[in-house]
C-alpha cells in the first residue's frame, strides 16, 4: 500500500499506547513476509531484447534491475533470457504489450497466445482503417 496513493489525510485527537512488549521491527518483518507470500504469483518467462532494458524498469518496475544484472548471457542476437512475476495474467498481458516488439513470451503457452489473439485484432484495427486515419509509414519501425 503505497503512500502516493492516499488521497488525503487529517489529524485528529485519537490516540493509542503501544504495549511495553510490542516488537515493532519483528512485526513489521513478520507482516512483510505473511502479505508477500500471500500475494497472487503468475511468473512469466521473457526473450528480451536489448532496446528492452532501458524499458523493462519502467514498466514492471525497478526491481527487475536486479534481474537484469544477474540474468545468464545473451544469446547471438543480444537477448537475455527473464521469469519475472506478475500479480496476474490480466497484468502480465497489459505490462507485457506495452514493451511492444522488444519482449517475446517464451511461456506460458497461454499468454503467448493471448497476446497473439491481442496482436490481431489490434492489427485488424488499423489495417481496416480508412487511409486518410493512419500514420505517415515513415513513422513505423522495423
């Protein structure tokens, strides 16, 4: 529960005693432990290709750095190989389309083909588009 979140707060004249034996740190890391082993893990494994790099913290967030540094070597065409975990299918495929061409799922079976079904009607889309509606194909990469 991130504190960028909160919308606002107030002060008011409540307050509490903490009990002599409470042990704040333990708690506290006890609590972190519980809800991390309780959040829902979908894990993902990714063909990555450089131009993702610079992308992937943005996206999935910084702590894929770390997944970066330690990843195996790359292979000839400069891909590195990632599992990274997801809170769900339904955010691995949001997360996962926005790095657009620079990521392939390797599996699950079943993202990668829902990511296919997504690629299709997204390219339905603008190849069904009145000419005059599209993009300068000056504009498009690779």
């Amino acid at each position: 529960y991130r504190v960028s979140r909160m919308a606002r707060a107030r002060v008011t004249d409540e307050t509490f005693t903490r009990p002599e034996q409470f042990d704040l740190p333990a708690y506290w890391t006890a609590w972190c432990a519980d809800f991390a082993a309780h959040l829902p893990h979908y894990p993902v494994t990714l063909r990555c290709a450089p131009g993702a790099l610079p992308l992937l913290p943005r996206v999935v967030g910084e702590g894929v750095r770390r997944q970066i540094e330690a990843a195996g070597p790359s292979d000839a065409a400069g891909r590195i190989t990632l599992t990274l975990t997801f809170p769900s299918f339904e955010v691995a495929c949001g997360q996962i389309l926005a790095l657009g061409v620079e990521v392939e799922v390797v599996d699950p079976p079943a993202l990668r083909a829902a990511l296919c079904d997504l690629a299709a009607h997204v390219l339905a889309i603008y190849r069904d588009a009145p000419e005059a509606g599209r993009r300068d194909s000056s504009l498009r990469s690779g």
